[in-house]
C-alpha cells in the first residue's frame, strides 16, 4: 500500500527529476573517492545510511547552486562543521556529522565540487552591545558542480532545485551568555500542533507561486554579494526559500512567534518595492507605530500620530529628517526588546550621526514616552512579538481561505496590487480582534520606473508606434527573455509535474 508520505515523495522527485540525476550521480562518486588522507575509498553505506547520505548531498547542491544567479559571481551558503550540532533539535534528523561532513561535504570539497570560501567563526566574548561575531563556515558551489548542469536549467536554478526536506515548524530559539543561541523544536502540545496546521495550510498556498524580483540579474548578482558580505554573517538571497516556520523566544511560547524562513525577509526594504508575484506587481501595507500603539492601548493613553517624531527640539528634528527618525524607530525598538539598560549603542544605531551620545538618545526617547517609559529595557518587545506575530497568523489565514497568496515581514504583508484594499479590512480586522486596539496603516507602492524605462526605450526604437520588429526564431525569443521572466516559465512547466 502507497502512503501519502511516498505519494508526496514521488512527486517531489519527478518534479525535481533533473536536479536529483546531479544527486544521485554525485552520491556515487563519494562512495567510490579515493579520499587524501588515505589513498583509499571509505566502507560503502547502505540503507539508512546511504538515503542519508543522499539527503546531505541534496543539501549542499541546493544550498550552494540556488544562489548562483551569474557564474562569476556565485553566492555563498554556509555548514555547520560543529560536531554537537548534529544530532540536537535544531539539525535535521537526516543530517548527522559522520554523513553530512565527514563524508558528503569534505569529498564534494576533495572532487572539487565545492569550494570553502571562509572559515568559521565563534567569538564566546561578544560585543558590548550584546551581539557577536560568530559566523558559520561558507562554501560555494564550483564550476565543476554548475556544469552538471544544462545552461538552461543555470539560468533558472532557484526553481529547479527541491524546497528543504520539512522540519520542526514551531521553534524555540534560547539566548546563550557563552555560546551560539539554542535552537529545538517546540514542545507538541494541542497549540503548538494547531500553529503547525496553520502553517501548513500557509505553506501549501506558498509553493503554488512563484515570487521574485523585478531587476536584471546582473542587480541580483551584486545584491547578492552584498548581503553576503555582512559581517555578522551570511543572508543568501536564495529565491527557493519560500517555506514559512515560527521562532519562539522561550518554552513557554510568551515571546516571538514571529515568520521566518521566506527568502523576500532577507531583501533590503528598498528592493522590496520590486517583488512580483506570478510576474504581476506586489504592495506592502504595514502597521505605523505598532508597538507603541499596544503600549500606549495598556496604560489607557492615546499616543502621538508619529511615535518616532517629536523627541527632540524643532531644529534637531528639521536637520536630522527622516534619518534621525529611523535612528529613533531602531533605538526605541532596541530599548523594547533588551532586558536591562543598553550602556552603549546598539549594533545598527549611531546616535553620533547626529552630535549626541546613545545616554543623551535612550534619555530622550524615554522622557518623550513617559506613559509608557517603565516598559523599556524589561523585554517587552518580545512579548508584543508574540501579539504581532498572531495577528500576522491571522491576517495569513484569511488570504490563505481565499486561496491568495500572501507575504509576511512581521508586522508588514506583500500580495499583489489588486487586493491592497482586502488587505487593509484584514489587518485592520486582525489587529482589533486579537490586540483590541486600531492604529494607522501605511501602504507601499511597487517601484514603476523600470516599466516606464522600458516603455521609454521601446518608444525611442519605435517613434512610428508600428511596434518592435520581433524575431522568429525560438532561441533568440528565449534568449532575450529576462531573467525573472526565464525562472516563472520554468517554474509553470515544473509545476506541471506535481507538487513536492
């Protein structure tokens, strides 16, 4: 008898057929590697073994080719080399280290399939501002890995790649004083299983689409690059992340809650005026002054319309514009979510900008919030996650009940343009059904000056208005395709395959 586990998984690998052929060749070459340190090939692995074996492969080829959007310049993934990782609640049951390092990662790096490109990092001392410089080891994918693969199928590699296996949906992430944060799947109970079926249904709506950005690859590239050079670590632009989990901030689930896992979280604000869904433009609402909002909603006080203005002298704000008021949004934010007093900046905050020091900026942001001012600096903002992140939940469900698709950035949503208005009834619904309270939404408008560049420069090749002379020729039509245009084609011909 077939269950729908084995239905599901037959249906994965047809869809992904190509990209699992790469796998399942490179499987055999590992078992038969003469490996360096010993002239010699390892004991084959059967059964359990060998399927995990096969998953680590399938791992580092995603991880490694799904941000290759030009080959030179490939971004980077990363792996974990930590031998206790392995095995605890946040690492996949089908990874362990004497598999997933010791055999798929040092002979994909021994055959030349991968490449380290920096070591790993863990700084048990920290910053001062309470983060640190720890950072996993980072890997990319070499040419002789990119080649296994047709130039057709390189220009589309985010779509042809499998989604990650499903793992823990529910999280609980633990702050360590010495050491990376904790990570293990939340404890079942009939809640936790009730936010697993919810995303679920969430997830099921996601894959049905095909999200991406609206710039030439040659953008993308760059923009890729520049994420990864982040030096707390790297955010691989990956567009085949499009799977949703919750992160919790303790066991008992009363802080965070909030979505993660979608590739679009990792886009700088700016680009995310040039998401497009199915190819079609995209609008994000957001509520202003969320958390203030709730706060001010406790203490029974009505607050100002803009909770980030207004904190210093006239002459201050008018020079610091809308700069000093981001500064101020961040360090609010900052106050919110520490549990003690900040002695110094927080990383992202730079109050010398604007000729003060962080005491003179934390002073004025609580004087300027004296109704609420006793709940900085106790972890309030992690639990006003937890009311954020369900009402994101609720708002989610109802797009997901109409069968649209829709985009979260915690306290923020993306769908396509022509429902903005069902968007606004559902958070201003969600917001007063779950928190009791109103607040102003503000609503961003998708970037249209690349349409209009194209149509100036269609109208400077074709002053007449005859229309463009089009070839023919099938290669030539693919060819001039853009990138963006390129992966939602080979998304729709895969999703005829079936669904993973």
């Amino acid at each position: 008898m077939v269950t729908n586990a084995q239905t599901q998984e037959n249906a994965r690998e047809r869809r992904y057929r190509r990209f699992f052929q790469v796998v399942d060749g490179l499987v055999e070459e590992i078992q038969g590697h003469q490996w360096e340190a010993t002239g010699k090939a390892k004991r084959r692995v059967r059964g359990e073994q060998l399927l995990k074996l096969r998953a680590s492969v399938e791992t580092l080829i995603r991880d490694s080719v799904a941000v290759v959007y030009q080959r030179k310049r490939k971004g980077e993934a990363s792996v974990h080399l930590n031998r206790n990782w392995y095995g605890g609640e946040a690492s996949p049951a089908d990874l362990t280290y004497s598999i997933h390092v010791e055999r798929a990662y040092q002979g994909m790096l021994e055959l030349g399939y991968l490449e380290q490109t920096q070591r790993g990092v863990h700084d048990r001392q920290g910053r001062k501002d309470g983060s640190n410089r720890s950072r996993l080891t980072r890997f990319r994918a070499t040419d002789h890995l990119i080649i296994k693969f047709t130039a057709r199928e390189q220009e589309v590699f985010p779509v042809i790649v499998p989604p990650e296996r499903g793992h823990a949906p529910i999280k609980v992430r633990i702050k360590s004083a010495d050491g990376p944060d904790e990570l293990f799947a939340a404890p079942v109970t009939a809640e936790v299983q009730q936010m697993a079926d919810n995303l679920s249904r969430i997830n099921r709506v996601l894959a049905t689409r095909w999200y991406d950005l609206h710039i030439p690859d040659a953008e993308l590239a760059d923009l890729q690059a520049r994420l990864a050079e982040d030096p707390d670590g790297a955010k691989p632009l990956a567009l085949d992340r499009r799977t949703l989990h919750r992160v919790f901030n303790d066991r008992d689930l009363t802080t965070g809650g909030r979505f993660y896992g979608g590739w679009w979280q990792n886009v700088p604000k700016a680009y995310r005026r040039h998401l497009i869904v199915n190819g079609k433009r995209m609008v994000e609402i957001d509520y202003s002054n969320l958390h203030p909002a709730l706060l001010y909603a406790q203490e029974g006080v009505v607050p100002s319309v803009d909770c980030y203005r207004g904190i210093f002298a006239a002459d201050v704000e008018a020079r610091g514009g809308n700069e000093l008021r981001s500064t101020v949004k961040a360090a609010f934010n900052a106050m919110l979510n520490a549990e003690k007093e900040l002695r110094q900046a927080p990383k992202g905050v730079e109050p010398g900008k604007f000729s003060m020091k962080w005491r003179e900026l934390s002073d004025a942001v609580l004087a300027a919030h004296k109704p609420i001012a006793h709940h900085f600096y106790t972890g309030a903002g992690k639990r006003l996650q937890r009311a954020d992140s369900d009402v994101a939940e609720r708002v989610m469900l109802d797009f997901i009940d109409r069968g649209i698709a829709i985009l979260p950035i915690h306290d923020s949503f993306l769908v396509h343009e022509g429902h903005s208005d069902l968007l606004e009834d559902s958070m201003r619904k969600a917001l007063r059904e779950v928190c009791g309270v109103e607040t102003k939404l503000k609503l961003v408008e998708p970037d249209l000056s690349r349409v209009f560049a194209e149509l100036k420069e269609q109208r400077m090749q074709d002053p007449e208005g005859f229309g463009l002379e089009v070839s023919q020729d099938i290669g030539e039509i693919l060819a001039s395709r853009a990138g963006h245009e390129k992966r939602l084609d080979a998304f729709y011909s895969s999703a005829s395959l079936g669904t993973s």
